[in-house]
C-alpha cells in the first residue's frame, strides 16, 4: 500500500531495515555493557559510592540544595531582566527610526556574538576593578551580568520574530481605529505575539539554567554543577554518582520548566478561542481588530 510520501516497502527492504534495527540493538547493547563494565571495574557503581545519597541528608543538605537554589536564583534574576532588555531591542530594531533602529541591533549583534562565558569573565573582572562588591557576591554579579547581555540579545531577536510574523492585518486595523504605533505594539501585538513566542523564551530560560554551570567552572559561583568537586572529595571520589545525581536534576527542573510552559500555551490558545466566540459579529467591510485577553 502506497503513501503520499513514500512507496510501501517490497519484501527485501522489509528485511533490510529488520537488519539494520537488529544491528543497531546489538550495538547500542555492546557500548552499553563497555561502559557498565568500565565503571564497574573502576569500583564507580559500588553501593558505598551512592549510599550517601539515599541514606543521609546531608549531601543534599550540605552542597546539593545550596547549590540549586544559587543556580535558580541566578537564572530567575537573568531572566526577569533580559526579558524586559530584550522586549525592548526587539521593539527598537522594528522601529522606523534609524536613530532607534541602528543601535539597537549594534547591541543585539555585539553581544550575541560573544559567548557567554567571556562576558562573565570581563563582568567579573569589571565589578573586582570598579565597584566595593564583596569576593563572596561577586561571581553572582558577573554570571547574571553575562547571562542578561547575552539572553537579552537573542530574547530580542525572539520578539522581533514573533512580531514580525502576525499579519499585516493587525495593524492595519490598529491604525484605522486611531491607534498610534506604540499603543499598537503595546496593546495589540505584543499581546498576540506572546502565544507564539512562549515556547522559544523557554528554551532560552533553559539555556540560562544550563549556562550559570560556567559560572561555577571558572569563577568559583557555588552552583549546582561546582557541587560536584567537594562531595566527591568528601565521599571517597563518587564522581559518576555525583554527576549522575545532578544530571537527574537538572533534567526534573527543565521538564517542570518545559511541562509549565506547554501548559500555560495550551491555556493562552484556549482564553484566545474562547474569547473569539465571544466576539461580536462584524459588519462587511468593518476593519476587525482581535486583540488578546492579556492586553486587556
């Protein structure tokens, strides 16, 4: 039986991919036991190695907890101020002015450019030299500073994607009803762009999650990954352990971070539904503006 997108398989390509998908199970299962086997016979799945942490408070206590709540307080403060930066070089590189436009995509190339770990670097360097901020505080400073320029710059360009991509429609009609260009971006794109947005800003909410683990790797900020070096040296070099332990969470915060996302997604397209139904009739010719519950 044929598809649109492809023929049906004949009997020799039936046994060709039942090879391949024998081969490919068999090979997953070699490289499987190799690596079983090469931590087993480095004593890394021994139970006194993993013991601590199901046994004992006090890893979680002593490093894991603290070192959670610095990297999610790291990221909350990137991210509360590279969203408004980055609404608003997104906002400016859609301007008509060329005095608004051309800076702020100076800005917006500029630190996209760099990575993230040398803005880190030059921010600590910049508040050790200039500013009275204590040793203790000043490697949160710098992996925020470093986290905000560079997720504002790509949260711009986000926003200025997602605007660009409502129909002309929408302002035309903006217009027609006496709106001014700032009402219009504020109270009728904005507002509508945010559905489309949401599923990138929290991709980039878990780009930054990930990336204060640099902060802890050169600048000695007691993150969740930098963890790592002081539980091992204090029960007997369970490395495998300790990474595998952080690995589990940081993959629990960024599946709460990605499921809270496609739910408040599935309740904005919802609201918008719903609040279409509502809507009025219009007469033929009447320029129709929809706007979002949110802008309201």
């Amino acid at each position: 039986m044929s598809s649109v997108l492809y023929d049906a398989q004949g009997p020799r390509a039936k046994r060709r991919n039942i090879l391949y998908t024998v081969l490919f199970v068999l090979v997953a299962a070699v490289v499987v036991w190799w690596v079983y086997d090469g931590l087993a016979s480095k004593h890394q799945l021994d139970w006194i190695k993993w013991k601590p942490f199901f046994t004992s408070s006090q890893p979680w206590e002593t490093y894991l907890w603290p070192g959670l709540w610095n990297t999610l307080k790291a990221a909350f403060f990137a991210l509360i101020i590279a969203l408004p930066l980055g609404a608003l070089f997104g906002i400016g590189r859609l301007s008509d002015h060329r005095w608004m436009r051309a800076p702020s995509g100076v800005v917006v190339e500029f630190f996209r450019a760099i990575p993230v770990l040398i803005l880190m670097i030059i921010a600590n360097a910049m508040y050790s030299e200039y500013t009275s901020i204590s040793t203790d505080t000043r490697p949160l400073y710098a992996v925020i500073t470093g986290l905000v320029l560079y997720n504002a710059s790509v949260l711009a360009e986000i926003v200025r994607a997602g605007i660009q991509t409502l129909p002309q429609g929408q302002t035309d009609a903006a217009k027609a009803i006496g709106m001014r260009k700032g009402q219009t971006m504020v109270f009728v794109l904005l507002p509508q762009a945010v559905t489309a947005m949401l599923p990138a800003i929290v991709s980039q909410l878990v780009v930054i999650v990930k990336d204060t683990a640099l902060g802890g790797a050169m600048m000695t900020f007691p993150e969740l990954l930098a963890s790592v070096r002081p539980m091992s040296a204090n029960y007997g070099a369970n490395t495998i352990a300790c990474f595998t332990v952080i690995a589990l969470i940081y993959i629990a915060v960024n599946f709460s971070l990605t499921s809270f996302a496609s739910w408040l997604e599935r309740r904005l397209r919802q609201r918008k539904k719903s609040d279409g139904k509502k809507a009025a009739p219009t007469t033929v010719g009447e320029p129709v503006l929809v706007m979002d519950s949110t802008s309201a």
